[in-house]
C-alpha cells in the first residue's frame, strides 16, 4: 500500500502535464471566435493572425511545477511530500493569477467587446495541482501523526527508519519507504 501511494502524486502532476495541451481559453468577439489557445501555447508563445503572444512566465512557472512535480515525486525521503505539496501549492497559484491576468487584459484591450470562456486546459491543471498539494499534505500529515502516535500494539511491534521517518514492522532488516538498512535492534 505505501509503494502504491508514493505513485499517487507523480501520476497527478503527469497528468497536469497532459492538461496542459487542452484548451485554456477561447476568446471570442460577439458570436465570432478569434483565438482558442492551449496552456502550453501560453508557456510558448505562439501566433494569433498577425499577433505575437510571448511566453508567459507564470504559464512556465505552472509548468515548470509540473514536471518538478513528476521528479521530486520520485525522491526518497522524507522532504519529497513537503517539496510536492509546495509545488502544487506554487502551480495551482500561477495557474489562477494567469487566468486573472489574462481576464484584466482582455477586458482592456478588447474594450467589452471580447469575451473569454475557459476550457479543460485551465480547469483540470488548477483543480489538480490543488489535488496535488492536498494529497501530500495528507501524507505529511498521516506520516506525523504515525510518529507521533509511537506503538500502538505489542511492544516494540513496529519502529521508524531514521532516514526517512516512514514506519516500518520491528522484523524489517530494511526501510519499505526508502531502502534504508536497519541496525541491528533498531
């Protein structure tokens, strides 16, 4: 059970990596759609008609969460689920201020005359980015609370790795979290 939740969080930002080639927004005047643009599009830049649309830094900053994301799902330790709620935290936070970003400017330069309607591409990395930094706070805090609790069973029934601080049972010669190999008695 513990190897299948360590894989948990890496799967949710790979999947906010496959989000980001959905559609963000559409942007339409009147009934007329004039641009319908990818998150990856804003990480880019990329060409509406005859306008440039730069890079974004907060879509490269989401994006960038992302795929750290994925990496630092991957780590052993006991950091991974702190650095992984952190970068969830950090992405869904660039995903919203972009799409606010995105909202004053359009309303601006369109002169009300432009509309933006968002898509999955903005939807699902905002909602799983927030799924993310709640998932490893979960596990933060169910780790913690499993330390804290000590034994519960017999007597020396289970111990913690002193790497990790994952619980493990007492005959464990190794970590099941991260390899660890136990002294002896320890």
């Amino acid at each position: 059970m513990q190897n299948q939740k360590r894989r948990i969080s890496p799967a949710i930002f790979g999947l906010i990596i496959l989000c980001f080639f959905l559609t963000f927004t559409t942007i339409s005047c009147g009934n007329q759609e004039v641009a319908k643009l990818s998150t990856f599009d804003f990480v880019t830049g990329t060409t509406v008609g005859d306008e440039e649309i730069d890079a974004n830094p907060l879509a490269i900053i989401a994006f960038l969460a992302a795929v750290s994301g994925v990496g630092f799902g991957f780590m052993k330790g006991n950091k991974k689920s702190i650095i992984s709620a952190v970068v969830g935290g950090i992405g869904f936070i660039s995903i919203l201020v972009l799409k606010i970003m995105l909202d004053s400017k359009i309303t601006e330069q369109g002169d009300g005359m432009l509309k933006a309607e968002y898509g999955p591409g903005y939807y699902l990395p905002l909602i799983l980015f927030l799924g993310a930094a709640g998932f490893n706070i979960y596990l933060i805090a169910s780790k913690s609370t499993g330390q804290l609790q000590g034994n519960t069973g017999a007597e020396g029934s289970h111990k913690f790795c002193t790497q990790c601080g994952s619980r493990n049972e007492a005959g464990n010669e190794f970590c099941t979290e991260c390899g660890n190999k136990f002294i002896l008695g320890g």
